[in-house]
C-alpha cells in the first residue's frame, strides 16, 4: 500500500476568462472547484497508474463529506482524522486571451499543538511494515517544523519507506531524519544550502550531500530542464520528452507519484527516473493537478533521455 499524507487540504476554484481587466465585474465565469493538496495529487496519479492507494489526512469538519466523497469516487481510502476551522481555498484565473494564469494560495487557520500531538498518534496507527508513505505538502499554521522529521524516524524504525517533498524549515529539519527519498526543486535546494546554486555540477554535488545524509535517492526536480536524480554512485540528468505543455500545476506532484509506483514496482533506478519525468510530461499535457494517463505515461518513457554526470 502506498499512502499519501495530507496535512494542509485545499479547496481548488478554477476560473476561466476570455481576457481579465482589473477593477471590472464578470458574469457567468466558467468555473469549477475540487478537494485538493499534494497529497491529494499524488494519490490521484498512484491510482491511475494502477496501484492501491490511501490519503492520511487532517480535513476539517465541515469539509469531512466532500473530501470522503471525492476519494471514494476516485478509488482511494481515505484516512482522514477532523479537524477545526475551514479549508482553505486557492485561486487559478486562467486569461484564454493572453494565455496568463494567475494563482493565489490562501493562508490555513491557526491549529492547536493538542491537535498535532492527537493526529501524529492518528497517523503512527495507520502504519505498516513494508508500506511506502509518502510526506508531502506544507505544515498547518499551529503545527511545530519538525512534524515530518518525527514521523519519518518513527516510521523508518517500524520499517516504512518515506519518500519527503516539502519547503522550508520542514525540509531542513525533515531530510536530516534520513528519508529514503527526497524530491526538493532548485529553489527549494537553494533555501536549503541557503547558497546560489548553479550548473549541473554544481547542483549535484549540492544532491550528492543529502546522500551523505543517509538519503538514499535524491530528485532535484529543474522544471523543463528536467531532474538531476542521485543513489548510491549513480548521478543522472533527465531530460524530457520534447512536448507542448498546457499546465504544469502538480507536475511535481505527478512526478512523486511515479518515483513511489516505480520504487514499489522494484524498478531499477534509471527505469524508476524515467516513469517519474514521464508522469511530470503527462501531467503538463493536462488541465488540473492529479491527472495523467497511463498510455501517455509508458509512450513519455521512451522519450526521456538520461545522461549520466
């Protein structure tokens, strides 16, 4: 069993215009919301790609129904433990005219530390030996920045693969926990060093650093310029397959979720770089986060170019 944790759930509203000025009414916007969060993404694209999957999440309690209703309807199980307050909502304005989009994230409410102590016990519940977990998103406001450091150890003790990919504090504090896996971007490497990284040396040896952390695969994720992908002796940048993207929001995410499907699968590690960049390259074909398709995903494959530094 693969499982996705959702700490900090969104409400995604998407709206769509045909040319956007300030300062002026709209009628009759085309529009749609969804329950969301990376975790929520990632666990959408594991799913399509064929395997088991669950979200471990904090919702609260006016939102409980909608986010059970939209995993059950996805084939996903849900785990999800109540909280206070209300979801927070993120913006997408999308200008069919000049082709611009426009996103405002909005803040979580303010969590009790109680809270956080209840869920982290919650969550050591739904633990298993052999399962792959993955820890992805940004904390709740309340919560302290070591929450994912605490779990990966807990859970690397009682035999648990933990793939992190978050920012910040919880990224410095959670890769010292040596998780098996780790999938920072280049601004989040360079928040981390707190140093201008540049060039593919350079950003590699940045990776190789994790490694000498007890990480034991490192994806440093450079958007259309690909993935530098670090275990053991083996440093390998991806290249993606040449394709006309239409939204990359969740690329991230959809690359997660390859590397989780391909680690379970037992893909060797060149094989497991290519499944990850294609479900990124899928995933920018669509509208939306959380949506690929397996066919597109196994034809990318063939076109990812792997270079070894």
């Amino acid at each position: 069993m693969i499982v996705c944790t959702l700490l900090n759930p969104v409400i995604d509203a998407f709206y769509r215009v045909d040319g956007f000025e300030l300062g002026t009414t709209r009628l009759d916007v085309a529009s749609r919301t969804v329950p969301a969060g990376k975790g929520l993404n990632v666990a959408r694209v594991v799913k399509t790609l064929g395997e088991e999957v669950a979200v471990a999440g904090l919702v609260p309690k006016n939102d409980m129904r909608r986010f059970e209703a939209f995993l059950s309807d996805h084939g996903i199980k849900a785990l999800l433990y109540e909280a206070p307050g209300i979801t927070r909502v993120n913006v997408t304005l999308q200008d069919a005219k000049t082709r611009c989009v426009t996103h405002i994230n909005s803040a979580s409410s303010v969590l009790p530390v109680s809270l956080q102590e209840d869920f982290l016990r919650f969550l050591a519940g739904q633990a298993e030996a052999g399962a792959n977990w993955c820890f992805s998103g940004s904390l709740p406001s309340g919560f302290d920045d070591d929450v994912y450091a605490r779990l990966i150890r807990d859970f690397r003790d009682m035999g648990v693969s933990c793939l992190l990919d978050t920012r910040g504090m919880a990224l410095k504090t959670g890769a010292r926990a040596a998780p098996h896996i780790i999938t920072p971007n280049l601004t989040e490497l360079q928040e981390f060093f707190q140093d201008e990284i540049k060039g593919v040396h350079h950003i590699a040896l940045c990776g190789k650093r994790f490694i000498d952390m007890d990480v034991e695969y490192v994806f440093i994720t450079l958007g259309q310029d690909g993935v530098i992908a670090i275990h053991e002796e083996q440093c390998l940048l991806c290249s993606p397959p040449d394709i006309k993207t239409v939204d990359t929001v969740g690329c991230g995410d959809a690359f997660a979720a390859g590397v989780m499907v391909a680690q379970k699968r037992n893909f060797a590690f060149a094989e497991m770089c290519r499944m990850a960049v294609a479900c990124g390259a899928s995933k920018s074909l669509h509208e939306g986060p959380g949506v690929v398709t397996p066919d597109e995903v196994w034809r990318l494959m063939e076109g990812v170019k792997i270079t070894y530094i």
